[in-house]
C-alpha cells in the first residue's frame, strides 16, 4: 500500500490517486491484517474473527520514521506484533524514536541503516527466526491434536 498518481493519456501524473496519511495507514493495516484488496474499503470495518484473519498483528512488523506513523506503530505493538522507530544516523530524530520507545509506543528504536550486520539487521532476523519457530510450533501442536480425533 502507499500512494499513486493518476496519468494522462500522455503518461504524466496528473493527480494524486491515493494519498495514505496516519489514519488511512491503520486502515491498510487492517486490510492486510484481513487479507483484503487495496480496493476493499466497505469489507474492512466488517467484524472478522481474529482466528478467520489472514496475517494475524503479531507476524507484522512495522517500521516508521515520523509522526504519522505513531498511530500504526502503536496499533502493531499494542496487538502484539513488532513496531519499530526508525531515524537517521547521527540526526537529531534519535531522541524522538527513543521517546517513543520510552513511552511504549514501539519495541525498538534503531538507526535506519538496513545493512546486514548493523542493529536493525540483527532485530529484524531475530523477529522472523522468532515468528518461524512459534509458527513450526504450531503446526506441530495441530498434528498432535489430529491423533486425538
């Protein structure tokens, strides 16, 4: 999800098509979080089951790196899967993604350097290894429960 243009006959934008501010990024959440379609506006306010939902909160992991992403990040942690704060190197933005690190408003705080070996590196593979491992869990819990019937 992010935002389009609209283009001429000539293929120049013309217009903005979609624009995602800090609430429409909820929605989008929400959207992939049903596994719905871009277009599928009147179905994500629909109550859903969180069992029937296709990506459930704690296998998203989010990164943000200003202030119309605090809404997201908030939404993700708080639903128990990973937000993390994202700021440039050696900028003053390290004392705003720590705030919200303080606050609780994400689990991780980290420069926006997406090299592997760096910090964010390291959280991101230990998060997968980690959502990996409970999902091999629970396909080994679900053949357990299949001898039983």
């Amino acid at each position: 999800y992010g935002c389009s243009y609209a283009f001429g006959e000539d293929g120049t934008p013309v217009w903005p098509a979609r624009v995602i501010n800090y609430s429409t990024k909820i929605q989008c959440l929400s959207k992939i979080n049903k596994g719905l379609g871009k277009l599928d506006d009147k179905l994500v306010n629909e109550y859903m089951e969180d069992e029937k939902r296709r990506i459930p909160f704690s296998r998203i992991i989010y990164f943000g790196d200003g202030m119309t992403d605090i809404p997201s990040m908030k939404l993700v942690k708080t639903r128990g899967g990973n937000a993390i704060a994202v700021y440039k190197p050696k900028s003053t933005h390290k004392e705003k993604a720590v705030k919200l690190l303080k606050d609780k408003r994400v689990n991780f705080a980290l420069p926006a350097d997406y090299s592997e070996g760096t910090s964010l590196d390291h959280v991101v593979k230990t998060i997968l290894e980690k959502l990996s491992t409970e999902r091999n869990l629970e396909i080994l819990k679900n053949a357990e429960k299949k001898k039983l019937k």
